[in-house]
C-alpha cells in the first residue's frame, strides 16, 4: 500500500479523488475476502464429507510415522517399493 501523499498540498477535488480511489480499493479487496471465505466454506465441506464417509478416520491413522520420522532424519533407508 502507498503511503498517504502530503495532505496539505492537496485540493479538495484531489482528496475526494484519494477517497473516492481508497473506497475503490476497499471494495476489491472485500470482494476477493468474499471469494476466498466461499472457497474456505467449500473446501471444509469437503472436508467434513469425506470424513463422514470414512466415520472419522484420517489417512493419517495408518501411517507409520516413527518410520517417517526415522527416514525423514536419515536414520533409516525407505522401504522398498512394493513393501508397505
């Protein structure tokens, strides 16, 4: 954002144009602030479905994540394909 210009060395035209340029802005944003909250809304929906499908259970719940942990660290090799 711009900073405020010298207010004293602006006419009154010159500020309404400021405002009237700054309440412009202002719509823009309000209306990509509605966009991404209807996304939001959309995603957790989602969200909720696919959870309700599975009664709860996350991917996450079979993953083994002290082996994760340890290849992630380099404490130990990945599995082979085809292992699980």
């Amino acid at each position: 954002m711009e900073p405020l210009p010298d207010l004293g060395s602006l006419s009154d035209d010159d500020l309404k144009k400021e405002i009237d340029q700054l309440k412009e802005h202002e719509r823009e944003i309000s209306y990509q602030r509605r966009i991404l909250h209807g996304k939001i809304d959309i995603l957790r929906a989602e969200l909720v479905a696919r959870l309700q499908k599975t009664g709860g259970q996350s991917v996450l719940d079979s993953v083994d994540v002290e082996s994760l942990t340890a290849i992630l660290a380099g404490k130990a090799t990945p599995p082979e394909q085809g292992d699980s």
